[in-house]
C-alpha cells in the first residue's frame, strides 16, 4: 500500500475550491477575449536549446529537466538534456511568435493561460508549479505607446469583475527612470539597475539608511541628489489630474526623461479614454520592475485593502522579444497574473468563497418507479442550459437533502405520486431554505431565471 | 541565433486553430458540468513511487521523468527520479480519490480535462503531450450500474454538440464476455485476455486465419466451440428493441454470463430512459477494450461516417480505483476523450472549420481625433458581452478591412465625422458583405442579436 500523495510545492484542490478558481481563471480568459486577444497553448515542454538561451543563473538553476525512461537510460552524465518545462509564458511566446512569424497579424494580441515550472526550494506560498495568465501584444518592427494603454483597462475589466474589492494600477515609465538618473551623472544602466535596486529597499530600511547608501562610497552622490532621488521615487498621485500635474512639475531633462513623461501623459489620457475609473490608476514612479527586460511603461496593480499581498498583475513596455529567434524587430507590450498565487493568497485573506457547486440542481429520487420521469425532468432542465444532476441510487431523502446541501447545490428537484398526478414538480430552495411547487412545464423556465437573477445580482458565487 | 521550433510530437496551433480546438474543449468541458460532473485539476508531476506502483511494461517505458537542475547534478545513475509526468488521468485520480476519500462525497462525479505525456516515438498523429478528458464516477464500497447508463447519455451530449455528424455508442460487457468464454472452456483469465486478443484480429486477419488460430495448438477450441465465439463476437444490434431481442437470444449460461446480460439490458433501458436516440447506440459484442482493467459495462464511440478514426470516445465499468492507495473498495465507471488527437483526425478529415475567430467585432479607425469615440463605442460593446478589438494604430480603412476578413472577424464598426454628426455609426458585416447603419445608442444591442442569432443557427463557427 502506497500513501497516496501530491509532490511538495503544488496546489491540488477539493471540487469546491476548484470551482471557484476555476470560476477565476473563466472571468480573466472571458475578459482578454472582451479585449480582442486570441488564445495561444504552447507544449509544456521546449527543446533545451531554444529554451534555454540566455537565461542565466536564478532561473535556469530553477529549470525542471525531462526525460524519458528510454532517454534517462542513455543519458550521458552532466550532459544537458534535451527537453526542458517552460518556466514562464514569455520565452516561449518568443519562440512561437518567431516560429510562426509569418502566418501571424501584427499587432498580435494574444492571450495563454498555462501551468508554469521551477524547481523552487519548497515553501509555504511558493509553487513549483503554478497557473501564469498573460497578455501581450507585439508589434512588427514597431508598437504605438497607445497599446499600453489598453493593458490597464483589460486589468480594470478582470479585477472589477474578480470583486475582490479596490484596487490601483501603478504606472511608471522606465525611460522617465533613465532619463532622472541620467540627470544624476548616472548613465551606466548597469549601474542605474544597482542603484535603483538600493532605491527599491526604501520601504524595507527606511528613507535614512538608503540615503546613507547613495551618499556612500558605492553610489557617491552628493546629499542633494540623493534627496532628488528619494523625493522623485516617492511621487504618487491622486486622481487623474494630480497625476497630469505632477508629470507636469517634473519640468524637462534627457531626451530620455522627457520621452518617458510624454509617453507617461499619452498612456494617463488614453487610459481615461478607455473608460477607467481614474481612482483606479496612478502615477508611482518607484515602480521598476525587477526585469531589466522593460524599457517603458511599467505596470504593477495593487489590492487597496490588501497591499501585503504585493502586486497581483505586474507587466510592461519591451522593446524586443525574440531577439534570440529572428532578426525581426518585435516590441511588444504585456502583463501577467500569476493565478495559483493570487488565489492561495485571496483564500488566506478569506477573499474567496467557496460555498457554490457548478451544479444548480439535483433532482432528487422520491420512488425508484420514478427515475425515467426524473430523468426527462434532469434532460429538460440539461437542455435550458442548467447543470443538473440526478440522484439515481435510491436513498432516505433527508440524506439526499443533505448530500446538496454540502455539494452546494442550490436547488433539489422532487417529483413524487402526488406531485406526478397534479402535474407540477416539487423545489426546494436550499438557500433560502423555502420549498415551493412549479408545474412541470414551467421547471426550466423558472430556474432558470432564478438563477440568472442571482448571477446578476453579483456572481451567484458570492451570496 | 537559433532557430525556432517545438519539440516533436507536440501539437502546437495557430490562434484560429486554437480557438476551434478551444470551441471543442468548452463544449466538452460544458456538456459534462451539464451533468453535474465535478472538475478537478491535478499536478503535472506525480511522485515516482506513487504513479508507478504497478503499472509495468509498456506504459512505464514511456513515462517521462523530471529533475530540476539541482536534481539532476545530485542524481546517482541508475536511480529511478523522484518525480513523473502523469501519463494518463486514471492513476491521479486515484490517488487524488484516495487521499481525499474523507473530504468527498459518494459517488464522486469528477471530470478532468488536462495534458498527458508519454514518451512514444514520433510519428504522425502519434503525440507525446496531449489532453485527455475524461469523467468518472467513483462509487463507494459500491455504485449501481445505472450510472453505467449515464455515460452513454453525456457522449450523446458532448457529439451531438460537437456537431461532427452522426455516431454510435456501442456497448458490451465484460461480464458477459467471461461467462461466454467460461461456456467454452476457458476460465483462466489470462487464457480468456489471448482468445479476446486473437478475435480482436478479425477485420485484419480475416474470419478464416482466425478460425484456424483458435482451433490451433494455441487454444484447441473445437470447430463448433470457434464457430460459437466468432458468430458471438459478430453480433451487433439496430435499436432498441432489436438489442433487446438479440440479448434474449443469448438464453441462459454461467452465473457471469447471466449478469453480464441483466446488465446490459438495465443500462440499455436506461440509456433510452436519458433520452439518447436509439440510433445512436447499440450493442457490440466484440468490443472488448484493451485494458484487462474493465470488468463490466465497455463503451466504445464511433462517427459513422469516418469508421476509420477508430473509437472517439470509450471507457468502462471497473471494480477497484485505488487498491494501491487504499483499502476502500471504490468502483467506478469512466469514460475518456483524447481530444488532442480527435481534433488532429477531425482536421485531417476535413470537419474542423477554423474560419471565426473569438474576436466578433472590431471597431475600425477612419480618423485619430475619434480615437476616444471609438474606445468608448468598443466599451459599450464589451460591457454588452461582445468580444471588440479596436484598431489603435492609424492605417488606411482598405487594410483595417482586410485585417479583419483575414482574422475572421465577423463585424466592423466604423464611426467618421458624418456617421458622429448623424449620432449614427456604419456596420460591415463581412460574412455578408453588407453595410448598414445603426443608431449609436442601438449598436450593441443590434449586433448581440445578430451574433446570437448566428449561434442558435448552429455555432457560427460552423457557417
């Protein structure tokens, strides 16, 4: 006998549960199709080489390596092998947009919900496999800066529709971030990237030890740009107009600085434009983004009850994707959820309920005599569109109450002698805990618009 | 530089092949919640010890196995690793039955719909990742046949939506195989797994070759007692009562035998009881399926116009998930669609139309400072329902059309200055290559008519 159980680092979930994120996974897929970006699958496995490319150190020491009986056999030792698990969405959307270069229309809107993998020291909160939700879209040679415009509305659509409560989408521009330490003398990236990872511990050390640093002998700014640096880092703003405003009293600087705060102006307005609310998008110029793989706008969304949790929808501005496949020029502008995270953290908050099955009804078996007419009245129910399910072994109906009550399933269907001869079916409402008759004919009609009326009135799923 | 490219034996689709594919997982994945079946997702990778208890031979040399890099450099040749691909999604729902037993209620309606991997070699139509979709019902310490009966009436659910043409469900049962063959002599199951194994051979080989088999050296049936088995084996039913009837006239035999026909006749019963047309099933009692794992109710599924394709969609009645997990005896009946490789047959033959995208609108742009104007007419669309691409870039009207004639967008919404002053905006339909105008205010409402009207004529897709 083998204890039966799950490899450390993954999320495996109970019906409910599954319900519900897969009730998640439906609202950000229905809401990139809303937006016009088409679904792309690519195999969980890649060549090691195409793979593998220039991904150096943290994440190839994360790659999940794959072989076969047969190959495992053969292999030589140290030898890399030949398929490897992808490790996130946007290698292998190089490859395939690279791949298929030719049979594609750019812009190219696409959208790929899959499992990722890396090999993660297992711990509490961290996956090592784990749904990654994305959107990007890549121009040919170039992308108008309007794109990342519409990233933060298809954002505002997944998360007003996910009903976790508020929340903000930052904007920052990495051009604006260049051109203000340029301004400081500081024109190595490499050296912006160190500086602005010193910047990014400000909330961890605080404003005192950070600038201690600048001013130090591995920064060597003098106290007054330090101070430009820390005030420019902590700008955020309130409201569209404040937001206008404070791009506005940045006055002028590199080529570099004032691209940033043209585009930063263009992507505010079109933003609006797009009809979002505008407390839900803001100016936060200490937003980089870890990847130096950005080179404009930047994106990081946060829950406003729940900032702890980080950001739930991160992305950006790149100004060439598949620069290892192909000589073509492919900018593009995208963003991730990363969907197995949010949800284990939303249920640790206690944001997710879990208490609605995707099945609506059960009809319930009064009389074995019965079952044919109970499974015209389940194939009736089936053809309205409602999930239904049908009790077909024959059991004490206190139990088969109960059985829907903790399936949560809302409505038992009962159809007994005496309801057969005055043609109408018996329901029971198990939220409401009301039971009331409907004759036959009208069972579907009836469920059916009850059950609509409880989608409208929010997601049945979170009464 | 290097190029780019998938590994072999994946199946990776363009956008408009993906959202047919997609159409088709929906449409299973739909039809199986209809009947109240449960979803449930699994890891990827399983713990070696736990997926290969006993699965040997064949399957265990295409298991796939993974380390990460750090695995990989710590692992001692020779050493079975400790994580594996599931190659299949009986075992992990075994396990996953098993481990949860105390959490789920009997009997477990699940369905799953995930990738699979297996090492075999590359060859067309022959894929080392694809999806199966498959549904079980998993009974406790036992589980009536009539749920044997369910099945028959979500394949009907599932193909009839799928809308590929007209196909049959055959039935057989295992039962009633074993007590046949026990009424020739041979109760050795092993010997019993040969005799199926040599009569399974009969379109092949021909009624002769095989005959000469079984009288052979092999089997030493006597002329009479072949004669018996391939006259059995041949026997196919065309509808309901003629299945009855050819049930009847099978008369009397082993207590197996006897069990085997109750069976059938009660799930046939029921199978009409769920409303599935007496066309679309029939028994069979050749069907044997491979798996010595079956031990009553076999299905099997075939179009009948493409008989070629083989069985579409098959399973059975088993009598223990997880005896390597648990001492529960848990009873089942499954069925399961490789919808990867259906798909693949289906476009080969022709019956897979990849003409309409997801995309049902997209709002062109005739002039920049309507951009704002088009952004708030494509909102309203999509708070209507309506998938809405919006043409960002400026570009001459004549590509913005063939953009999307060649995506497959059905509607363009154009507004210019005369349309804006007239509060009126113009409409082609590119499927009709028709224009018309609309009330600003009636737009979405005119077009979620027509795109639902082209639905309920059969999918769109399908025009």
């Amino acid at each position: 006998m083998i204890k039966p159980r799950t490899a450390p680092g993954v999320l495996e979930l109970l019906p409910l549960d599954q319900i519900a994120f897969q009730g998640m996974l439906d609202t950000i897929r229905r809401n990139y199709e809303r937006f016009g970006f088409l679904p792309v699958e690519t195999p969980v496995m890649e060549l090691s080489e195409v793979l593998l490319t220039k991904t150096g150190g943290e994440t190839e020491r994360q790659v999940y390596f794959l072989q076969s009986t047969g190959a495992l056999a053969a292999a030589e030792p140290g030898a890399t092998p030949e398929l490897a698990m992808r490790f996130d969405l946007t290698v292998p959307l190089a490859r395939y947009v690279a791949e298929h270069e030719h049979q594609l229309a750019f812009p190219f809107r696409r959208y790929q919900i899959q499992r990722v993998y890396r090999g993660e020291r297992a711990q509490r909160g961290r996956f090592r496999e784990f749904y990654q939700c994305d959107i990007d879209v890549i121009g040919k040679d170039s992308l108008s800066v309007r794109f990342d415009a519409e990233l933060p509305a298809v954002i505002n659509a997944v998360f007003s529709e996910l009903d976790i409560g508020e929340f903000t989408i930052w904007l920052n521009n990495r051009k604006l971030m260049r051109g203000f330490m340029e301004g400081l003398g500081v024109a190595d990236p490499e050296r912006q990237t160190l500086l602005l990872r010193e910047v990014d511990k400000l909330d961890k050390r605080g404003a005192e030890a950070v600038r201690e640093t600048l001013t130090g002998a591995d920064f060597g700014l003098s106290a007054a740009e330090a101070g430009r640096l820390l005030d420019f880092v902590q700008i955020r703003s309130s409201g569209h107009d404040d937001a206008i405003a404070k791009l506005d009293a940045l006055g002028q600087g590199s080529e570099a600085f004032n691209q940033g705060i043209a585009e930063l102006r263009e992507v505010l307005e079109l933003v609006r434009a797009f009809g979002v609310p505008e407390s839900r998008y803001a100016l936060n110029l200490s937003i980089a983004r870890g990847l130096d793989y950005y080179t404009g706008t930047v994106f990081e969304t946060l829950l406003d009850a729940y900032p702890q949790i980080g950001s739930v929808c991160s992305g950006g501005r790149y100004e060439d994707l598949a620069g290892n496949y192909t000589r073509s020029k492919l900018p593009g502008v995208g963003i991730s959820i990363g969907a197995t995270r949010l949800y284990w953290q939303l249920r640790e908050a206690g944001l997710i309920d879990t208490a609605s099955s995707s099945v609506e009804v059960m009809v319930a078996q009064l009389d074995e005599a019965r079952l044919p007419q109970c499974l015209e009245l389940a194939g009736l129910l089936r053809t309205a569109g409602i999930n239904t399910e049908v009790q077909l072994e024959p059991k004490k109906l206190g139990k088969q109450l109960q059985h829907a009550d903790r399936a949560g399933i809302r409505f038992v269907v009962m159809l007994g002698e005496e309801e057969e001869a005055r043609g109408v079916v018996a329901v029971k409402d198990m939220r409401k805990q009301e039971q009331f008759e409907v004759a036959r004919g009208e069972l579907a009609k009836t469920l059916r618009v009850e059950i609509e009326q409880a989608r409208a009135m929010g997601d049945a799923r979170h009464d």
